[in-house]
C-alpha cells in the first residue's frame, strides 16, 4: 500500500502577543512525510526564534536522513542559553510517515501523540532514551488508512480562563474530544479548526499560552484534474481533452468556453443549472462524465480567496462553512483542500473570443496569472502540482 498523508496545523498566540512561540514545519521528501511541531520556552520573539531554530535545524537535518541523536545533539549545542534559567529550550514532536506505511515518532517534552484508529484511542508502545541528557520518547509502527495523528504543544492541555491552569482539562480530555470530533469529520483541517476552537474557548478568548494543534490523517491518494481556457490552435482541442480526461481522479471545467470545448470533444450535452444561491458566484453547469464545470475567471478568483485564506491559517469552523456552500468557488475550493493529495492543471493559452469581444477587465494574462496563483498556492498546501500547456 502506498499512502498519502493529509496534513493541517493551527496556531494562536498567546494574549497580547504579536508572534508565536510555536512553529511547524511540513516537509515532502521523495519516500515520506514530515511533521515538525517546535514549541520554544516561554513566549513572544524569543520563543519564537526558538521554535523557529529548532524546527528548521530538526526539518533539514531529518530530511538529510540524520538520526535523532545527531539532530537532538545539534539543537543542544546550537540553540542560545535563556541567562534565567541557564539552558537552551525548546521541546519538539517529529512524525515521519512513509509511502510505504511504516511510521516514526520522537517527542521531547511535548504531550503526547493523540493517536486514532478505527474510532478509538490507541496507546503505542515506546521507548524511552536519553541523549545529552534530554529524554525523549521513540515509537516505531506501520499506519493504515484514516488513522488520525494529533501533535500539541502545551498550550493545548491545561487551557483556562485568565492566564490560569485548567486542571480540569488534561491531555485524556484532549484525546476524548479529538475522538469525538474525528466521528464528526476526517478532514485534517476541521479537525485542527475544531481542536484549536475548543483550547481558545477554554481560555476565554485570551489565551495563556501559545498553542497549536498539528493533524495528520493517512489517506488515499486522490488525483484532481483541471482543465480550463481554449488551446491556442483550435486542432489541440481533442487533445487536450483526451490527455485530460484520460487521467484517473476527479475530472473538473472551469470557463465556459473550455466547457463547450468539452461538451464537443466528448459529445455531450452541457446542462446549466439554476441555482443562484450566491449572486456574486456565476452558476455551475453539468456535463456527463466530469465532477464539476464552472464559469472560467470570477470563479477561479473566488475559489483562489478561499484557498489563500487556508493557506494563511485564516481559517475556522466559519470558514468551513463557507466552503460547504452549494456555489462553484466553494466546491472547486473544497475539492483542492480537502479531496486531492496531486492536482494535474491542462491550460490552453488561446485568447478567450468571449473577454476580446466585451468590455471585461481581464484577458489571457489574469487567467494565466490566476493559473499560477493556483499552482503556487496548491504547492505550498503540500499537494504536487503538474501543469500541461496548449
């Protein structure tokens, strides 16, 4: 089996702080996934230039292939020593996940790994050790499809209100309620929505500490195809089409001449729906044997908002419900967040006839750009992305 990972974190900063003490750092190498959570001591600019150290040392030495020792060796060495309290300090979790199922773990002094599979709690074994004298924990397993991972720092167990300890809330809670919400959803990203609503509820609004929640979910690969904007010669039309729908995954049109492009090549008929329940978003259309066909620029536009706000961590349980919306900005965004792990764009660079011949503020250059805002952004997701031009 080769295996996916759907990866999402969240962060929020401790009251009255402008930066985070937290970092995450996501890494792609040819054979696996890499989840690096760095929690820095104490808060504002010098915990975060010690998470920030601490996982870009942790994220380049991992991808090297180094073994924990050299890299929890380096960060002892490397990290500035806190004049309070005499040490270099910085707790880390790692997850590397490889395509071919077998798993890492290595914490340092954060709460533990909340741990799912098949609607439970699972405690791995693992093993403890000492190296320059910090002790870390070190599991070693094989995952299989939805398990769910869940990284915090300690800002995730203990929220209350006012600054204060919540001695109510411990780590047990936090994993009952992560199970609770994975038979809710299995979407990395609702579930570090929900996960980190529920800590910034529990502080009241005023958190006292930085806290993150980082999900990792095991996944089928899900391909998504996109085809959008003529060919420049009109004879590519049926190849571009037949490369397009060759691919194996979810097939989707964006524009309306790209869609008439489509209905002809495959000898279909295009049917426009009627639902205009957001007048800002042009309606959809269905065409037999495709996912989704949309209008061409304003959607990719509005779909682009959406993603780009997911990308920047703007995103809540409010945000989700935007993206559940029936509009095809919201379904084309849906499709790229939380349904594809590669996406496969097929662009004609053909000047749309339909914006020379009208007074619309855009041409081939916005889509172009709106095409490569799309890709840039979809990468930085953690998702491959390949682009085929005609």
């Amino acid at each position: 089996m080769s295996v996916s990972v759907d990866i999402c974190w969240k962060s929020f900063n401790k009251n009255r702080e402008e930066l985070c003490g937290d970092k995450v750092e996501v890494l792609k190498t040819e054979d696996s996934s890499i989840i690096i959570l760095a929690d820095g001591m104490g808060s504002g600019v010098k915990a975060n230039i010690l998470a920030t150290l601490t996982s870009k040392i942790l994220g380049t030495m991992f991808r090297e292939g180094a073994e924990i020792d050299a890299c929890v060796e380096t960060i002892a060495r490397t990290l500035p020593i806190c004049k309070e309290r005499e040490v270099a300090y910085a707790t880390f979790s790692i997850l590397q996940i490889f395509r071919d199922g077998e798993a890492y773990l290595v914490e340092y002094d954060n709460p533990k790994c909340v741990f799912i599979r098949n609607k439970e709690i699972i405690n791995y074994p693992y093993q403890e050790r000492v190296i320059e004298g910090k002790k870390i924990r070190e599991y070693r397993f094989h995952v299989e499809l939805n398990d769910c991972f869940v990284l915090m720092s300690d800002g995730a167990i203990w929220a209350g209100e006012e600054e204060t300890m919540n001695y109510n809330w411990e780590w047990d809670d936090m994993a009952a309620y992560t199970l609770k919400c994975t038979n809710e959803t299995l979407s990395a990203a609702r579930l570090a929505a929900m996960l980190s609503q529920v800590c910034y509820d529990l502080y009241g609004q005023k958190p006292g500490d930085d806290t993150t929640i980082a999900v990792a979910r095991v996944i089928e690969r899900r391909i998504l195809n996109i085809f959008t904007g003529p060919p420049q010669k009109k004879e590519d039309d049926e190849r571009a089409i037949r490369d397009f729908m060759r691919q194996e995954g979810k097939k989707v049109v964006c524009g309306g001449t790209s869609a008439n492009i489509a209905a002809r090549v495959l000898k279909k008929e295009i049917v426009t729906s009627l639902n205009y329940a957001d007048p800002s978003v042009p309606p959809t259309a269905s065409i037999d044997g495709l996912d989704l066909v949309t209008e061409g620029v304003l959607t990719l536009g509005k779909a682009l908002g959406l993603l780009k706000r997911y990308e920047q961590d703007a995103f809540d349980e409010a945000f989700f419900d935007e993206l559940d919306a029936d509009n095809g900005a919201s379904r084309l965004a849906k499709l790229l967040i939380e349904e594809c792990t590669e996406l496969n764009l097929f662009v004609g660079k053909a000047m749309n006839t339909a914006h020379q011949n009208s007074n619309l503020p855009f041409d081939l250059s916005v889509r172009m750009n709106l095409v490569e805002q799309l890709k840039e952004c979809v990468e930085h997701m953690g998702k491959k992305v390949k682009v085929t031009c005609y």
